[in-house]
C-alpha cells in the first residue's frame, strides 16, 4: 500500500516517471532493489514502514543497502508511509530537489534490472 501511495504521488506531482522495484547491480554484486529509480539520474527512493525496517536485523539490513548504494553515487531518499500520506508536498520537494541536483552529472556505473 505504502509503494502504491508512493507511485500516485509521483503521478499527481508530475514527478518524471521511476522504475518501481528495479534491481540494481554494480558488476554482479546486488546493491538494491529500491522502491522507485531514476537511472539517468541515480536517484533512489525508499519507503522505510516501521513493520519491516524496525527489528534489529532489519534496520541493520537497511543501512547497510543505504550504505552500499551510497558508495556507489546513488542518491538515495528515505520517507515513511507516514511522511508520504501526511506531508506529501515536501516528499515531492525533496524528490524534486535531488532529481535536479543530479541533472547533468555523470551516469553511473549501475546496471538496472527493471521488475518483471
């Protein structure tokens, strides 16, 4: 449901379209599979639920994906279910604001798998 309100925000935003659970490689070593990827930019976006992010071994697993992303340029955005339902307009602010930043930059060496 989270990803679900993710993908019409970006619709009503006007936000150019993702790849929603791409898988995203860097040689053969799996980086990710973010909730939604723009990779011309190397923008990734995450949407963190306490359900499945707040155990020990699974917000050790998130940091580690956030970390390993990162080192490899990827700008990655975390945002909560929450944060999606009830402050949509500064989701989409910052989504917009790393989208631009990343404008021009040059591509990175990040294979995408698009969902199937």
């Amino acid at each position: 449901m989270a990803e679900g309100d993710l993908r019409n925000l970006l619709r009503r935003g006007r936000v150019p379209a993702p790849y929603f659970n791409a898988k995203l490689f860097a040689g053969e070593v799996f980086l990710g599979m973010p909730d939604a990827w723009w990779p011309a930019l190397g923008v990734a976006v995450e949407v963190d639920s306490r359900e499945w992010h707040l155990s020990p071994a699974d917000w050790e697993r998130t940091l580690r994906r956030h970390a390993e992303m990162s080192a490899h340029g990827i700008i990655v955005l975390h945002f909560t279910p929450g944060q999606i339902r009830r402050e949509p307009d500064r989701v989409l602010a910052a989504i917009r604001k790393a989208l631009a930043s990343a404008a021009g930059r040059p591509p990175l060496d990040v294979r995408t798998v698009p969902a199937s």
